[in-house]
C-alpha cells in the first residue's frame, strides 16, 4: 500500500510517500519538503500568517512533486495520513484541508495523526542505531521547537505522557539563546557546531559532555546555569529558568564589557540543556525498566544530545533508536509511518475531520 503522508503544523509544508508491504516493511519513495525558514528567518521565528499562506502556495505542486518521483498516480495512493494536531491552526488546517480533498476527490481512505507520534514514527522509516522495536511498549521522548516531552507507548497508538515542559521546549530556548548569540533562526544546528567548538576550548583532552563535567572549568562554575529538570520527583522539565539565565549572564557580560566566549557559552548551556534530557529519561525508565527507547523531533538531530542518549541506553541496557538527521525534524515520511498505524487500528477520519491547536496526545 502507498501511503501519502501530509505535514504542515508549523514552518515546514511536507509530503511524504512511504509503501507499506504485506511483511510490514516500510520503504520510503518520495520525501518532499519545503522549507519556510528563509522567510521566517528576517523576523527571528515563525510568522503564522505568513506560514498558512506559504503552506496554501507550496502544497498542491509538492503532492505532485511526490506523486512523479514515487512513479504512482493518485489513485495508486491507499490511504492519506495528515498531521491534524498539535501546531499552528492555520498552518494545520492547510494540510487538513488539502488532504480531505485528496481523499475525497480519489476516495481513498483517511488517517488523522499527532504530530509527536508522527515523530516518534520517524525511527520506523529508518534508524540510526538499535531498529526500532519490532512491538511495544516502549518510551518515547520528542524534543522539538515545541515540546520536551516523555511518552509511554503502551501501544502503536496510546501514549501516556511521563514528563512534559511546563513552559518554554528545549528547540524554543536554543533558538531563543541562539539569536542572542547572533545565530539565524532557527538556531540548533548552528548552536550545536559551536558548543563542539566551546568543548573543545573548555575540556580539549576529552571535548564532550563527560570530559566538560570532569573540567577545571566546570568545577570553577564560571558559567553555570542552572538545571531544565525538576528536582521534584517528576520528569517535567522547565526551560525559562535556563534561557532567563542565559539572557542574564550574556547582558552581564556584554554590559561589563567583560571577555565573553559564545562558543563556551554555548557548550555550557548545551551540557544542562541535555544533562536535563537524560535525567528525567532515566526518571521514566526507573518506572518502566527495560524499555527501549525511541528519541525523536527536530532537538534529536543535536550530536550532543545523540552521543548522551547512546552512553545512557548502553549503561541501562536498553535499545536505543534514533531517526536520521533526515527525518529528527517536520517530514511528510513520518506522517505516513503513524498514519499506517492508526489506519491498521482502524481509526479512520472523514470529511468532517478538523485541526486543533491543542497540545493532547
Ligand atoms: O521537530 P521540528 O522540526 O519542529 C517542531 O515540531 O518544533 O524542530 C525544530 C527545532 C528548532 O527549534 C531547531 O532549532 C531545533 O529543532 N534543532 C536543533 C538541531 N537541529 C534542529 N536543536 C539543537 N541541535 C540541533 N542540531
Ligand atoms: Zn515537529
């Protein structure tokens, strides 16, 4: 079965193709995104209006885009997947409109799917490390622009959320702190190459988050910031403590015309950011030992929190699976991937289908 996969719940309009075969091997043909960053990038994050506009002017030649590169017609297509919430509604209620049309237009049947879910889905199209688990359950933790979230899937469908950001995401704080720094939105990639860059001035004999803990530097707290886990006995997360520190100690100096160090800084900030990350992971595997873990959103492409994640899962024991770079952030493959699940659940969408903005799972 050819699945068309349908993301546009924030800056990226995506369409995927993913084939499902009898076996339940999935095998992506078309991966189509594109991406509204240039835009957004001149008022330092997302415009949603400017983002609904972008997604009704992209979508409709991206679908074709997908269909000729996977060599299928529309009516090859068994079934559409589209991400209905969370997001941006306006935003969402482009990709929900369009794929209802499609479906209706082709009579193919329909699929609504989370956007956290889909993401987790991600590791199932393809993975860097352990494959993902053949069943659940198993833990999930996304990290993304929005969310720094713990899941417990007890099944392909039902998550139970462990542990949850009160407030700002870890993607939001390294965006927000990257733009003070001077980084174009969004920040993490670049934020990611220059924490490698501060390791490797603050701890070069080992320059990673082990060898900064281990640091003269570390141990003189110079730039210390304080923890994103809360120490409360939960695996929630809180970043507007670390980014209102962050704004602080980087006007401080600036103000003081002291000798400041972005790179430093910003392998200071990454070490909580992802020392917080693991943490509250090993938290929600305390309370369901032995689980595999499956990490997932734009956040999982950072190589320090990717290399943490594999020292963590290799301590416990546990398999860890991983998206490729390709897929840690907004895709079309990874609706598809969910979608199949929820259609193999039996749980189909119709015409009346709507978009919410609202952050349940
Ligand atoms: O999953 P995603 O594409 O969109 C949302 O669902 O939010 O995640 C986007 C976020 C942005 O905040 C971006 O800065 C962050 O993922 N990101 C990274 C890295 N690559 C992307 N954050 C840290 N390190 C990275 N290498
Ligand atoms: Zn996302």
């Amino acid at each position: 079965m050819y699945i068309l996969g349908i993301e546009s719940s924030c800056d990226e309009t995506a369409v995927g193709i993913l084939r499902a075969d009898p076996d339940g091997r999935l095998s992506p043909c078309a991966n189509r995104i594109n991406s509204q960053v240039p835009v957004h990038r001149l008022y330092g994050g997302v415009v949603p209006e400017i983002a609904s506009r972008a997604h009704i002017e992209s979508i409709s030649a991206l679908a074709t885009d997908a269909l000729s590169e996977a060599g299928i017609s529309p009516s090859e297509v068994g079934l559409v997947a589209v991400t209905s919430h969370p997001g941006l509604i306006g935003a969402l209620l482009v990709g929900v409109n369009f794929a209802k049309a499609f479906s209706f237009a082709h009579d193919i049947p329909l699929v609504s799917v989370n956007h956290m879910k889909a993401h987790v889905a991600a590791a199932w199209v393809e993975s860097t490390e352990a494959p993902a688990p053949e069943a659940p359950p198993f833990l999930a933790l996304v990290v993304s622009g929005g969310h720094t979230s713990l899941y417990h899937a007890a099944t392909w469908c039902d998550y139970e959320e462990i542990g949850a950001t009160r407030d700002d995401a870890i993607g939001e704080s390294f965006d927000k702190v990257g733009r003070l720094l001077g980084l174009p939105y969004p920040a993490g990639a670049a934020f990611d190459r220059l924490a490698a860059e501060g390791f490797a001035a603050l701890c070069p004999s080992d320059p990673t988050l082990n060898g900064y803990a281990a640091s003269p530097a570390f141990r003189r707290g110079e730039l210390h910031l304080p923890s994103p886990a809360l120490h409360d006995g939960t695996a929630d997360f809180s970043f507007s403590g670390l980014k209102t520190a962050s704004v602080n100690l980087i006007h401080h100096h600036r103000q003081k015309n002291e000798p400041f160090s972005p790179a430093e800084f910003a392998a200071a900030f990454t070490y909580e950011a992802v020392e917080a990350v693991c943490r509250q992971t090993e938290l929600a595997l305390d309370r369901f030992p032995g689980c595999p873990l499956v990490a997932a959103g734009g956040v999982s492409a950072n190589s320090h929190l990717r290399q943490a994640l594999r020292r963590l899962c290799k301590k416990r024991g546990i398999s860890l699976s991983l998206p490729p770079l390709s897929l840690c952030g907004d895709n079309g493959l990874m609706v598809c991937a969910q979608g199949y699940r929820e259609y193999l659940a039996g749980h189909l969408a119709d015409v009346s289908l709507n978009a919410s903005a609202a952050d349940s799972i």
